[in-house]
C-alpha cells in the first residue's frame, strides 16, 4: 500500500464552491506538478511544506480552472507522506476532471479510508484516534462528536498506554527477577504486586462499565415498542418522534409490520422499532408481524411495553409481562400506561407497577411532559450525568470493549494465581496476555483483517 501514490475527491460529491483533490505519497510533489503550475512561475518543488500556492490547473496541457495547491511535506502531513491538496471550483464534471488528470500524472485512485490508513500505518495516529475520523465523520448529535473528538485527541488512547506501560513494568521486574536472581535486581513483593494488579483492574472494570455509555453515545440504543393491539404503540412512537410517522386508527392491528426510526434525545440516541400488537390471531400476515415483533424485543437493548390503561389487563398483556420479566431479566425496561385521558382502572396500575420498577402514566396522543419523563428515564439507563470526555476515556465500539474485557480477565486470573500461592512467574504468563489484549485495543498487537474492516466503512478520500 504505501508504494504507490494515490488521489481522491475529498469532498462530498456534487455541486459546491470549492472541491479538494488530495493526493499522497512519495511522487505525490511530482505528480501534482504536472496538472498545477504556479502563478509565481516557480516549480511546486522549490516551495516550503505547509504552503499554500495560487495557480492554474491542467488538464490534457489545457488550463481548465486556477485554484490552491496546499503542499505538506513528510512527516509533517496528515498521513505522514507528502501530499498535496488542490483545491478547485466545486464543480462535479471540473472536479472529476482534476482527479483524472491526477490519475494520468501517475497516482492511483485510493481505496476508502485510505489517507487515514496511511496516517495509522505510518504512527501518526493510533487505532482508536483512526476509529474516531469516522465517527466524527457519521455523528449525528453533539454528544457523538464530544465523544469522538475525545477519542480523536488521544484521551483513550492515553489511558490504553498508560495501563499498557504500568502492566509491563511489573511483568518486566517480576521476570529480571527471576532470570537474573544474582544481579541484585529489585522484586516486587507478592502483596505490592497483587495491590498493583488490584488497581490496573479496578481500572480495566471502569473502563470496560463505560462501554454501556459509550455504545449508547456512538451507536444509538436498539428500543423496541411492544404491547397488544390497540394499546396505543404507534401513538407512543409519533409522541416520541414529534410527527405523525405510523398510521393510528381503533381498529386492532393496523400495525403489521416494523416501523424503525432514530430519536436523538440530550445525549443518547435511541433507534427505534414499533412492532405489531401481540396477540394469538388467524391471519397469516399478522402473524408474521407478531414472529418479527419477538424478534426485535429479542435483539433489544430498551424495551418500552406499552398498556392500555382504561381497562383491565387481558390475556395478551398477561403474555407480554411474562414473556420479558422471564426471557429478558436484566433489559432496561420502561412500562407505560398509556391513554390515561379516558380513565384509570387502579387494578392496572396495581399489577404493572409490582411487575415492573420504571413505569410512566401519560396518554400518547399528546402528553408533552410525559414525552420529556420517558426521556429522562431512557437516559438514566445508560448515563450517569454529563462526562467530561477531555479527561475520562471512554470505550465507543464492541472491538475496544472486547479488547479491554479480555486484559481485565487476564489480570483477573493473575490476581488469582498469587492468591493460590503461585509463584510470580505463573501470574506472569497471564500479564502477557493482558499486554496482548491491551495492545489490540490501540494497535499494538492488531490483526491486520481487523484493520481492514476499520477502514472499510470510511468513505473514498478520508
């Protein structure tokens, strides 16, 4: 990869004021010399990195438009090779032809993500700060970019090399000990070594808990709406949404198939999913939605069970209260009793409430306030008040959790070992792994098959 120079439209496609040409790589100086050619009339060669020259761009030894060719040289560019970045009038026919005449000068068109591969590969960046372009990239509220830009300025990355450095220091005493037993090398006693692994675990466990908060950030929250026909579900989601999305009517079951949409609330985001009413029903179509109804409370990670409260519960309500209370024990749950409007039947408040902690009374056609309560409690779920994201890491995907679980097991199991009254050297073999796992996490020791699927999802000229 890194032997070739490649070019792409850094811009989004269409039509705009300026488009940006990047180009990187060892010819990249060269290349951009052949279709740029300085008003000044000095070579693009003889100027300083960081430079940004005024001049006309060529295409087939014809002048087609004048822009700004921006001059980095290695190490000091984004992706640790020299690069230009040419700037034109964003027109979508000018812009491809500019990128053509980059092509024919000798670059090769870059694969997705392949500038900021480049920028990890060369040590510019680390693989989580890689993760959080993307992320920044896709983020669709505030909270998403503080937690991005967080990960973009090191703060995990930090921390992954600040636990990586305290495990090795141990594990490198601990065996010079042993190796060397007459140079006089300091041991580390048993009980300083287990209150030190003590520490990097209840650290590895803070960090692995923020996992929750992190993924709630980046990823949004799975919720799925579930309760019987007629139980206002759709009235909930349109409440929730603040818009008419799902057709509501009295007839049972006009809700066949999934509705999914995405709310954003202060911090979180929650991607949702309304389902059919469960009940037990003749009709093949509803029972089809009935089975993916089952499906996407199976797949949740929140689950807001809606009752009819102006009526006594039924067979199918019954149903749906077993079905999460003994198949999902543990999901965050919120039980709303919905149509409040119409009257109250106390012996539902009675029995959802002792089946279920969080419960909400609102009616769904228009309860604002119960709207702004169902958000509030979603939230408290997964965030414990506002983070400083400039000083506390935390973990934004399932191959970071993943990652810094496995270091903490590993310690875990060396904690446990001098308990058992092993020798040190025993615990050692599992510290190993911890710095293995540790390394996975900020690319130290990460598959290359990993990495490629990083950068996979990156659009072309990123």
């Amino acid at each position: 990869m890194l032997g070739k120079t490649i070019a792409a439209v850094s811009t989004p496609y269409g039509k705009g004021g300026v488009a940006l040409i990047r180009i990187s790589g060892e010819d990249a100086v060269s290349i951009a010399a052949r279709i740029f050619t300085p008003k000044s009339g000095k070579a693009l060669c003889e100027y300083p990195s960081r430079y940004a020259v005024y001049g006309d761009i060529i295409s087939d030894g014809v002048i087609i438009d004048d822009g700004l060719a921006y001059i980095y040289k290695a190490p000091a560019s984004y992706t640790g090779e020299d690069t230009v970045e040419i700037c034109c009038h964003g027109g979508i026919l000018l812009t491809n032809k500019v990128l053509e005449a980059a092509i024919i000068a000798g670059a090769q068109y870059a694969e997705p993500g392949e500038f900021t591969q480049r920028a990890f590969l060369n040590g510019k960046i680390a693989l989580t700060e890689a993760e959080a372009v993307i992320n920044l990239i896709d983020a669709q509220s505030d909270e998403q970019i503080k937690l991005a830009a967080s990960h973009r300025k090191g703060v995990l990355s930090k921390k992954a090399d600040e636990i990586y450095s305290r495990i090795l220091s141990l594990l490198s005493s601990t065996y010079a000990y042993i190796d060397y037993p007459d140079e006089d090398l300091t041991d580390v006693p048993v009980d300083e070594l287990k209150s030190r692994l003590t520490d990097i675990n209840n650290e590895l466990l803070s960090l692995e808990k923020s996992y929750k908060t992190g993924k709630a950030v980046s990823e949004g929250i799975k919720t799925v709406i579930i309760g019987k026909p007629n139980a206002g579900k759709s009235s909930l989601l349109n409440l929730i949404l603040g818009s008419e999305r799902a057709i509501v009517t009295d007839i049972a079951g006009t809700t066949r198939d999934i509705i999914e949409e995405s709310v954003k609330l202060e911090h979180i985001m929650l991607r949702i999913a309304d389902t059919a009413g469960i009940r037990n029903t003749d009709d093949t179509v509803e029972k089809i939605g009935v089975k993916r109804a089952y499906e996407k409370l199976d797949e949740s990670e929140l689950i807001i069970a809606v009752f009819d409260g102006s009526s006594a519960l039924e067979d199918e309500d019954h149903e749906i209260i077993d079905k999460i209370k003994n198949d999902h024990a543990g999901k965050c749950v919120i039980a709303v009793i919905n149509k409040t409007d119409i009257g109250t039947d106390e012996s539902v408040h009675t029995e959802i409430k002792k089946a279920f902690e969080n419960t909400l009374c609102l009616c769904a056609k228009n309860d604002h306030a119960g709207r702004e309560s169902l958000f509030a409690l979603a939230e408290s779920f997964f965030m414990n008040g506002d983070i400083d994201y400039d000083t506390n890491a935390v973990i934004a995907n399932s191959r970071q959790f993943a990652a810094v679980r496995a270091a903490r097991e590993c310690v875990e199991r060396a904690v446990g070992a001098i308990d058992n009254g092993f020798t040190q050297d025993i615990a050692g073999m599992d510290l190993e792994q911890a710095l293995s796992h540790i390394g996975e996490l900020d690319s130290r020791s990460v598959g290359e098959d990993i990495v490629s699927d990083i950068f996979s999802r990156f659009c072309i000229g990123k």
